[in-house]
C-alpha cells in the first residue's frame, strides 16, 4: 500500500508542479531578451540527444564513412537544409539509415 501512496503523491506533486507554471505563464510577460533566448532551447535539447547517437554508436567517436548513422544524419542535415521541412527530413534520415544498413 506504502508504494501506492508513494506514487499517487509523485503524481499529484508533478502535475501541481506543471499546472503552476502553465497557468502562471498566461499572467507573466517575460521580457523580449528572455523569449529570444528560449527560442533556442528546443534545438539545443534536440542536439544533445541526437548527437551523441549519431558521433558515439558504439560509445566511442565514430566518423568513419562505416558509421552508417553519421551518413544518415548528414542525409537528413542536406534534407532539412533545402526543405525546411520536418517530416521530410525524419523521413529521409529514416530511409537513408536503413538502406544504409541494408547495403552494408
């Protein structure tokens, strides 16, 4: 019964946490400075995830042309560089990994 309490108190205390910063959000104006900056945290956050999969497969740095994951990921890079399109690029990062890893 204690770990059922346990859980249902994490979860009440993790939604208050995040219910509190989104209704707060809706009365607070944050300075221009401030919403500049925040503009870069969805790439920084992305970025960190996915380079570390993409420059460490195997936990060490790979950047030989045998890292079928770093050719994918340029694939995608060139993608989402002349189409500005999300999808697209998933798409085409997606396709080029597996016909990479099916050819070699």
């Amino acid at each position: 019964m204690n770990i059922w309490l346990t859980m249902l108190f994490g979860g009440i205390l993790t939604f208050a946490m995040r219910f509190s910063i989104i209704y707060l959000a809706q009365h607070i104006t944050l300075p221009n400075r401030v919403q500049r900056a925040l503009r870069y945290v969805p790439p920084a956050v992305l970025s960190a995830i996915i380079a570390p999969a993409i420059l460490l497969p195997n936990g060490t740095l790979d950047l030989h042309l045998s890292n079928t994951r770093l050719l994918a990921g340029l694939v995608a890079i060139v993608v989402a560089w002349f189409t500005r399109h999300t999808l697209l690029t998933i798409l085409a990062g997606m396709a080029a990994l597996f016909l990479l890893n099916w050819l070699l």
